[in-house]
C-alpha cells in the first residue's frame, strides 16, 4: 500500500512540473509553494496514519 501514497506524492510532483514547464521563466508564488508544501504534508500525514492503521490491524492480539 505504500507504493499507492508515493505514486500520488509523485503525481502531484509531476502535476507540479508540468504546470511549470509551460513557463519555465515563471517562479511559483509563494501562495502556490504554500498550497503546494500544505498538500503534501497532508499526504504524508494521511500515509502515516493509514500506516498506523494497518499496522495496528495487522498485530496479533495478545
């Protein structure tokens, strides 16, 4: 299930790219760089807590 959390990271790294490869001349604002680091902090927290979650699931009860 990790592979899922790092492909969407790098979906969103790749949306990123794209957006900045029509104007490579153009630095992202810092309104976008916010919204950007936001996001993937987001994810890594959701990846973190669904880890936790299957991990604790996984465990044998005692």
């Amino acid at each position: 299930m990790k592979e899922k959390a790092v492909s969407a990271e790098a979906s969103a790294l790749e949306r990123l790219e794209a957006h900045y490869a029509q104007a490579p001349d153009e630095q992202p604002s810092t309104l976008e760089l916010a919204r950007f680091a936001t996001a993937m902090q987001e994810l890594k927290d959701a990846r973190e807590a669904f880890d936790a979650l299957v991990t604790k699931r996984s465990a044998p009860s005692p």
